[in-house]
C-alpha cells in the first residue's frame, strides 16, 4: 500500500462491537408490528450498515408498514433508538487490537471518523470511551459517508492515495470508491464485503496490509 497519511474509520462493527446492539434496537422498536416485519427489519438492516437510522424508519414503515412518515415522526423514533442504544453501545467492547493500534499510532498516522451514527450522538460516545482525542475529525449522519471523505481530503490536502477507509459496510466500500481512496474491509456476513482485495478479521491484522 502506498505511503498512508490518513485513516477513517467506521465505528460500529471496525471500532466497537456494537452492530448487534443497533439490530436488537430495531427489532425491539418494529416488534409491535409482528414477527414478519421484525425479520424483514433486521435482514435489510444488516444487509445494509452504515445507512443512517433516519433513512431506515422511512424505508421500513414506507416499505413494510405502507406507511408515509414525516419527520417529526422520523426524529420520534430516532430518540427512542438512541435511549435503547447509547449505553449499549458505549459498554460494548472494543474490536481485538482496535485501541492499541488507535493509541499507538495517532501521532503516525491522522485517524477520522465517519459513521452512520449521529453526529451529536458518536461525540458522547467517544468522549465517554474517552478515545475523541484521538480523531481529527468525526462526522456522522445525516451527511452521508461520501461526504464525509470529501470534506476530510479536502480540509486536509491529502492526496487520494494518502488515504485509507477501514469499514464492514457497502456504505464504507462505496464512500471509499467514489472519493478514489483505498479501502480495507472488515470480515461481516455482507457477501460484498468478503470479495474485497484488503480483508481483515480484526487489528490484530492489519499491520499485514499498511
């Protein structure tokens, strides 16, 4: 790999252990509409980290439910997901070797996030794991990860080969392609994911690929 200056990092599922938590938040928010719709939930949930919880509620009643929402009800159930997540996910237990290698190489390396967690949220769970000084720049939803890699390749100069996307999501893959940067991918069940070049099943790896 070529001479890497830039790290972005997704955090559920390459950071932390946390996509689990997420897809029982869903089950639980969608369990009064029965089972069917439970396992409809969660199928494309997986199949599809990274999409925003914003993008999802409106896909799932619009889809499943045959229901138009507005965003008032859309933010209604995002504050719901987030008080059935946010402790959850800070007491899930980081990725094997993800916080040696943040904490060993942040002055090596420039470390970012991009997630589909929201902005405001993926601030207090970072600040409460006390790991946000490691990360120049943290963006969440709703700016979409495409987004997210411009404005960091941007602010900082970096040239697209400086750079590499770690992630275990289409969204991730996809981000990294359309900005021309490398990407790493984490081991998930996502068929996609396992046909990628650079694959690793933890950190304990990935001194093997940068």
């Amino acid at each position: 790999m070529n001479k890497i200056k830039a790290i972005i990092f997704d955090y559920d599922g390459v950071i932390a252990e946390s996509v689990n938590v997420k897809t029982e938040a869903f089950a639980e928010l969608y369990k009064p509409y029965g089972n069917d719709i439970v396992q409809k939930v969660i199928v494309h949930h997986e199949a599809n980290g990274g999409v925003s919880r914003f993008e999802k509620f409106k896909i799932y009643h619009k889809n499943y439910l045959g229901e138009d929402i507005d965003q008032l009800q859309v933010d209604k159930l995002a504050k719901q997901f987030s008080i059935l997540v946010l402790q959850k996910v800070i007491d899930s237990p980081y990725v094997v070797g993800v916080y040696d290698f943040i904490t060993s190489n942040y002055q090596k390396y420039d470390f970012h996030i991009s997630t589909g967690t929201p902005s405001d949220e993926i601030e207090v769970i970072l600040n409460r794991k006390s790991i946000r000084k490691y990360f120049k720049e943290v963006y969440g939803s709703p700016e979409k990860k495409d987004l997210h890699v411009k404005k960091i390749i941007k602010a900082y100069g970096y040239s697209n080969r400086e750079v590499v996307f770690i992630g275990d999501a289409l969204t991730d893959r996809d981000a990294a392609r359309n900005n021309n940067i490398s990407f790493i991918g984490r081991y998930t069940t996502t068929e996609e994911i396992k046909k990628e070049k650079l694959l690793i099943k933890d950190f304990s790896e990935i001194d093997n690929i940068i």
